[in-house]
C-alpha cells in the first residue's frame, strides 16, 4: 500500500509527508499541552487531518489513474455488440 501511494504521490506531497513525520517525531510544539491543556492536541489533530486527506487523495488519484489504464487496455467492443 505504501507503495502504491508513494508511486502516485506528487513532490510536493512528498514533502509534506516527511515535514508531517518530522513534526510528529519532534518535541518541539507549536501548542504545547503544558500550556494550553487539551487544546494543546489541536495542532497535532490538525497535523493528522492533514495527513489523512493528503492519503486519500492520492489514493483517489490512484483508483482513478488505475481504471483508465484498465479501461485502455481492454477490448470493450464484444460486450458492446451485444
């Protein structure tokens, strides 16, 4: 699966992913929960939403791309005749 993402993924989602994972990994916040309480988890909630409609889209992107390939590839006209 994760291949299939990273082969349709563009440069600049690529990028993102990684700024994403560095975030993650990081200790530095930009809404520290020290501070600000449970609104401290809105910057890493929005970091996560992120991510997830960066994935969805290009896995959109993929089925897509991968039904015209298949569309392409195959003979329709024998069902067509029918």
């Amino acid at each position: 699966m994760f291949k299939k993402i990273w082969k349709f993924a563009t440069g600049w989602e690529k990028a993102t992913f990684f700024v994403l994972v560095l975030y993650a990994i990081s200790p530095i916040d930009l809404f520290p929960e020290a501070f600000f309480g449970p609104f401290g988890f809105a910057d890493d909630f929005g970091a996560l939403l992120l991510f997830a409609k960066m994935v969805w889209n290009i896995l959109q992107r993929a089925k897509k791309s991968e039904l015209e390939n298949a569309s392409k590839s195959q003979d329709l006209s024998p069902l067509l005749n029918k």
